[in-house]
C-alpha cells in the first residue's frame, strides 16, 4: 500500500502540467483555513447556489479544476475573490477521473488543513450543522485527535419524474428534491483498503433495479485534515494510508458521521447524462450515465409510499444515515 500511495503521488505531480492556472488566489488562503476541492464541467446552472451553501456553512477558500466547461462555469469562478480556479482541456479519464489534478492541488495547498471535497451536486450535512458552522466541527476533529470524516450520500429526488419542474440558476435543488429513502441499503467492508462499500437508495431502485450491485456507491470520505502524504485512490470513497477510512466504530459504538444530500436527480440529469455518455469519460465506461440515459425517456417516479421527505440532520440520525456519536 506504501508503494501504491507513492505511485498515485507521483502520477499527480506529473498531472500537474495539464492545469493552467487561471485565477490563483491561494496566497489569501491564511493557516487555519478551511478549503473545499472540487473539479467540475458545465456546471454553471449549480454553482451560485454551491459557493453560497459552502460560504454560509464556513469554507474560507474554494479550489476548483473546471475541466473545458463551454457553458460560463468557468468564467462565474473566476470573477470569485475566494476561488482559485484551473482550466484543463484533458481527459478526465486519463487523470484518474480527475482525482490526478485534486490530489495534486491538495499536495500543494491543502497540506495541514481542513479541506472539504465535494462535487457540485452535493451538499455536505454533519451533527448540529444547523446551529454550528464547520470549523465547530473540525475543531473538535482536531480535539479528538480526527483525521478523517466520513460521510453517507443520500439520493435526493422530487415526488413526480424529474424533468417535470425545472430548476432555476441559483435556485436550491431541495425546494424540488426534497425526498429520500429511508432504507434499502447495503453495507459491506472492503477488505482491500478497510472502507465501508454502501448501495442503494433511489438510484440503485430505479436504474439499477435488476442488478444492484452495479449501483454507484453511497460511502464517501470527504472531510479530511489534509497532509500531502495523502491521496484519494478512488473518487471521495477511499484514501491512502487506510487508517484514513476507518470511520466507522468497529467495537460497538459509534462513531460520529455525516452525510452528502445529493441533487442529481433533478432535470438537468438527462442533459447531463446525455453529455457524459457521449464524452465516454466516466467509471466503467461512463456505465453509470448509460442507465441513466436508457431509463430517463421512461420518465420515471422515484416517490414512493416509503420516501421521506427531509426535516434536517437529526432525522438522519433517528433514521440511523449519519450519527453525532459522543460529539455533544
């Protein structure tokens, strides 16, 4: 694993070529700074919205690779005082699916901070976010001798088919997604890097509901106190050196978690998976978009009589998708 975590090291600094910077404002970035890393293409239509969530729960500086966006993404984030931005024109693919440039921009200013890393459909919860910024929570991580924090991605949808209201720019996806599965899901652990594998939820119920272990995977670990010794090995669900996975109590107890409220089921899915399927960039060859593009002329419901509509983090927690532990 040493020698695999080197190799990853190594393949992002030669990776580092294809980022042109375009909007470098890293030396505002002060020591104890909170950052978020997230690569994104043609986003324009979320990102008002994500920089305002992001900036109300307390990031104190945005790091973004727009890769080639033609739709204004990348202009929008470069007018930001509290964005850095890098353009590339290369494969996502060949870049590890882009874990190549975040890994790298981490290495290089990211090092002994806390950094968040999301994509712009998802939006971070953890215990007590509605009355506590997130520096409470990574103070309290620091406390507790924390590293890393782990997270579960909830599936959020409107209650007819997707394309039915259309989101606006700067709009909050929740006011139409505002449903979720309260369960269905499978937990089991990887016994290669010692994260926990989870699936399930609407998108494995609706697109993948006659082989569900081909369903994207819930479990991610996006809050991390950064060193540039670490690398994501596989998007946000797993990093090295293991020990960094372990979020979860395997003792009995619990240990404190959050969750991802995920909005990519609203109507710009169809756009989207369209895009995807013929850029042929993605996991398994793009297999994910494939379904989605397949099923989405059905217009299919993904309400049903057992969806929640979501309150806030506490109902995540009776429901058992997230817990605050001994965080009190």
């Amino acid at each position: 694993m040493r020698l695999r975590r080197k190799r990853r090291i190594l393949r992002c600094v030669r990776r580092r070529r294809e980022l042109e910077p375009a909007s470098n404002n890293t030396a505002a970035i002060r020591h104890d700074d909170i950052l978020l890393m997230s690569v994104v293409r043609n986003e324009k239509i979320r990102l008002p919205f994500f920089l305002e969530y992001y900036r109300k729960l307390g990031i104190d500086h945005f790091l973004f690779v727009d890769n080639n966006s033609d739709d204004g993404s990348f202009e929008f984030l470069r007018a930001q005082p509290d964005v850095s931005v890098w353009r590339t024109r290369t494969s996502y693919k060949r870049a590890g699916f882009g874990l190549d440039w975040s890994n790298y921009l981490l290495r290089k200013y990211a090092h002994k901070h806390w950094v968040l890393t999301v994509d712009p459909d998802e939006f971070f919860i953890y215990p007590f976010c509605d009355t506590r910024p997130i520096r409470a929570l990574t103070d309290w991580l620091d406390g507790s001798a924390v590293r890393s924090f782990g997270t579960m991605l909830i599936d959020m949808y409107p209650q007819g088919p997707v394309e039915e209201e259309p989101y606006r720019e700067g709009q909050d996806p929740f006011e139409i997604a505002r449903w979720f599965d309260a369960g269905n899901y499978m937990i089991t652990k990887n016994p290669e890097y010692k994260n926990l594998w989870i699936q399930g939820g609407a998108r494995a119920r609706v697109f993948f509901g006659d082989n569900p272990s081909k369903a994207p995977a819930l479990n991610k670990i996006p809050l991390v106190k950064w060193d540039r010794r670490y690398v994501y090995v596989s998007s946000t669900h797993s990093l090295l050196p293991r020990g960094l996975n372990q979020v979860y109590d395997e003792w009995g107890g619990e240990k404190t978690s959050g969750a991802l409220l995920h909005a990519k089921l609203i109507n710009t899915l169809g756009d989207k998976a369209r895009e995807e399927l013929q850029r042929g960039q993605h996991y398994r060859g793009s297999g994910e978009y494939k379904a989605y593009a397949q099923q989405l002329d059905e217009k299919p419901v993904f309400w049903c009589d057992f969806s929640e509509t979501y309150i806030n983090w506490r109902q995540l927690e009776i429901l058992g998708l997230m817990s605050k532990g001994n965080w009190a």
